[in-house]
C-alpha cells in the first residue's frame, strides 16, 4: 500500500522552496494537500480583514497550481487537530508535514498539535520555510536574546553563506479528489462591501505574482534601492512583504535572486540589510512574546501619560480616515484605505504622530494597521509600532518626534505623493502643499486637527516624566 503525508499548508503558499512539501514528496509516495480554516485558533490576533482578503486569493491561487500537477486542495472550517485526525483517517497518512509559523498563540497550537499526533503514532515534522535564521539560532555573548538591531545583524549577516539553497518541486504524486472540501467562498475570507475595489490594481496575490516581483524587482529598483526607497511617490521598494508574510515566496529565493545578479553589495546590500530587519522582529516576537500589547521596556513605559479614549476618540478616528489636516498623514492613511499598504517611510510619519503630537497609544495604531494592512506581519508591527512609539527595540532616542512638514518636504519635494492621494492640496504651490495652513488661501475645511509646535512639546514633557 503506498504511503501517504499530509501537507498542512498555512501561511506558506508556493510549491517551490517549501520544506514541508519536499520532505513529505520524498518521505512519502503521494501527498495530500489541506488548508485548515481556524482563525479563533491565532486569537487575540486572528487575521485582519485586508489579510483575508489576500488568504482568499493566494489559496485560489494555489489551488490552482495544484491542480495543474494533479492534485486537489482540502479546504476545512474547524478545530485543527481534530481536522487532522480526520484527514488522516480518510487518507491513511502516516506523516503531516508542515512549516513553522512564530506567533505566540498559533506556536502554543502547533506544539499541543505535534505531541497529540506522536502520541497517535503519526510521523509529525515541522520545518523552517519562513525564514533566514531560526529566532532562537542567534544570541548574545551572555546568552541571551538581542534587542538591539546591529549587533543582530553583526552576528546574522556572515551566516548568510551558510544559507539554505531554494529549493526545486520534487516529483511526486498528489491526492485528495475523493475527499471532502469546502468551496473557498465558504470560508468567508472577502469583504460583503467593496472597500476592496482597487486592491486588485495594486495586487497579484500568488507564487507567480510573487515570482515576477521579485523579478521586476532584482532587474531595476534594486539598483537605487538605497534611496528611492525613501521616496513615496517612486516605486523604490520591493513590494515584497505581503509576498513574504503569506509565504508566496522565501526569503532564501529572495536572497539567491539577488546574488546571482553578483557580488552582494552597495544597494543590494541594502535590501539584505531590510531583510535582516524582518529577522529581526520575529527574533523579538519569539523571545518576548507580550510584546504585541505590552511594551518592550514595560517598566518605564507602564506609567507613561497616554491620554485617555474618551478624549482621543475623535483625533483616532480623524487619523484613520486620513482627515488629520496634514497632507502626508493623510495621504499615507488613503493609500493604505485604498491599497491595503502604505510607503514605509510614510508608515514612520504617521506613526510618529499618532504617537507623538496626539498621545495616543501605540496599540491603537497597530490594532489600525493590523485590520487593513496586506502585509500585517504581528513581528513586524509589533516592531514598528513600538520603534515609532519609541519604547521598543532600537528606538533611541526614544522622544525623537518626527516633523510631518519637513518630512514631507524631505522626501516628496515635489509633492507628487501629496497630489495622488490629496486632493485638497493640489492647487496650492508646492511649498504650500506640504503645510497648507501657511498657505494664504487654505483649502477649505481642511485644517491640521493638532498644532505640530504644541503638539510636539506636548510629547516631549510626557516623554520627560519617564525621567523623573
């Protein structure tokens, strides 16, 4: 009788340089692939909305790739292990193979899983396939886990030879047609309203729409990575993080992608270096598993001078709409309604006065970015969120406060990002446009919801009762 493996896939949707898939292609004689549908199993962080909607379209699209080498995807709704066993049962698999995911909760999951199934006799291996470094491989010299990004990457960065080579699909056959699955509408995972619209102008969730980015990618906007990525109104990123999150592609193909264009360096160098960074923040999520909700630095951030939510009920919600009455907010907050992804740049700007000029907690922001951000990695929120709030990892000085004005004019000097995504300003003079209360005619109704001078001094004396 041939032998059988399940292939659980999660949030690892490609068939090339997917560990779990080789191992259970060479483990066993054919494979079965499942997605099991349990977000209540990830709380308090089930997906978020944008997020659904790419899982609707990567699982089509992988659906689809399996079915053109003869197999089937299994899509079921309900508690994971018990999906399993009953996988296994109508299967006769002797082996579930899957890759790790690193937050706190599904880890917790995923450990009660393997131990329930080697305790039913089943062969239960789970593999890297997320990322370049396992959170616990890298670690101080006093043993202990980093919070700092430099020295992370000091001691990451050589190992980079080291790194495992993508790995190509095995033969092998697939399975599944008699088996019982749920259409994928059943799952729920799109918007009953179409707040979606233009997300697919922007978007090709999948491993060929990850492939031919990365592509795009290494053949030009690699070579000005260094400084176009600070630029909105360019695209000078890799626009690869939502393909990176749900894994579309590894960050190993990534990685060789860019070496075989030759020596690692100058602005390619940069863009490892970016990469280091998504390292890093599962390096912290891993070891310091509170902080999506709590501070890093908890002891001095405890007593911070937050204001209240009855107060800053109606500034958040300014913020969200991006009605803040600075035009770089705002344009960074309608990019992110309307795209599912906002500029990383902008992402520091908006943060920063969410944080800063308004008091309003960090989690209220990340709890934001989480329900409509494609790419919402927990790792790399909880990261920025705290980075920008300045009580997380690598966030010295901890008060800086950033100037939206002069962000602005620095790096949309043009103000070609201002005129996409804010219209009230695109009559203004240039200058004008990045501060449009200077302006002698102001838009209309369109006003900054807070002074940045008193704002910004404002944050600095809550920042200096932490001194105290």
């Amino acid at each position: 009788m041939p032998s059988t493996a399940l292939v659980w896939f999660r949030r690892d949707f490609r068939l090339h340089d997917n560990p779990a898939l080789v191992a259970a292609l060479h483990d066993a004689d054919r494979v079965v692939a499942v997605y099991l549908h349990a977000p209540d199993e990830e709380a308090p962080w089930q997906p978020g909305a944008a997020s659904n909607w790419w899982r609707h379209h990567s699982l089509a699209a992988l659906a689809t790739a399996i079915a053109e080498r003869g197999g089937r995807l299994t899509l079921r709704r309900g508690d994971s292990l018990a999906m399993l066993r009953e996988l296994i049962r109508e299967t006769g698999a002797q082996s579930v193979h899957w890759n790790r995911l690193y937050e706190p909760a599904i880890r917790a999951r995923d450990e009660q899983i393997k131990a329930a199934l080697k305790a039913d006799g089943i062969i239960a291996r789970s593999h890297n396939s997320a990322l370049l470094f396992e959170p616990w491989s890298l670690k101080t010299q006093a043993d202990q886990p980093y919070r700092v990004f430099s020295p992370f990457w000091r001691n990451g960065e050589p190992q980079l030879v080291n790194a495992r080579t993508p790995e190509p699909l095995p033969n092998g056959d697939w399975a599944g047609h008699g088996l019982d699955s749920l259409p994928l509408d059943a799952l729920g995972l799109l918007p009953t309203i179409a707040w979606d619209a233009a997300f697919a102008d922007h978007w090709t969730p999948g491993e060929s729409g990850a492939l031919e980015r990365l592509d795009a990618f290494v053949d030009d906007a690699v070579n000005q990575y260094r400084a176009a990525r600070d630029l909105p109104a360019v695209p000078g990123t890799s626009g690869l993080s939502p393909h990176l999150h749900f894994g579309e592609i590894s960050p190993q193909q990534a990685l060789a992608a860019i070496k075989a264009r030759g020596p690692v360096s100058g602005q390619a160098a940069h863009f490892i270096r970016e990469l280091g960074w998504r390292e890093f923040a599962h390096h912290l999520l891993y070891h310091f598993p509170q902080t999506p909700e709590q501070a890093l630095y908890r002891d001095r951030f405890g007593r911070f001078p937050w204001r209240r939510p009855d107060d800053y009920a109606d500034d958040l919600r300014a913020w969200q709409r991006g009605q803040t009455g600075i035009p770089i907010v705002d344009a960074g907050m309608r990019q992110l309604w309307a795209t599912g992804w906002m500029h990383n740049r902008v992402r520091m700007i908006v943060a920063s006065l969410l944080t800063k000029h308004l008091l309003i907690p960090w989690q209220a922001g990340a709890h934001w970015f989480w329900d409509t951000l494609v790419d919402a990695s927990l790792a790399s929120n909880t990261l920025g969120w705290q980075w920008a709030a300045g009580c997380g990892a690598d966030a010295a000085p901890y008060f800086r406060v950033f100037n939206p004005q002069l962000q602005s004019e620095k790096f949309d000097a043009d103000g070609a990002y201002l005129k996409r995504w804010v219209p009230e300003v695109r009559a203004l003079p240039p200058k004008a446009m990045h501060a449009p209360w200077t302006a002698s005619a102001p838009p209309p109704g369109y006003a900054p919801i807070v002074d940045l001078k008193a704002g910004r001094e404002r944050a600095l004396a809550a920042y200096a009762t932490l001194k105290e």
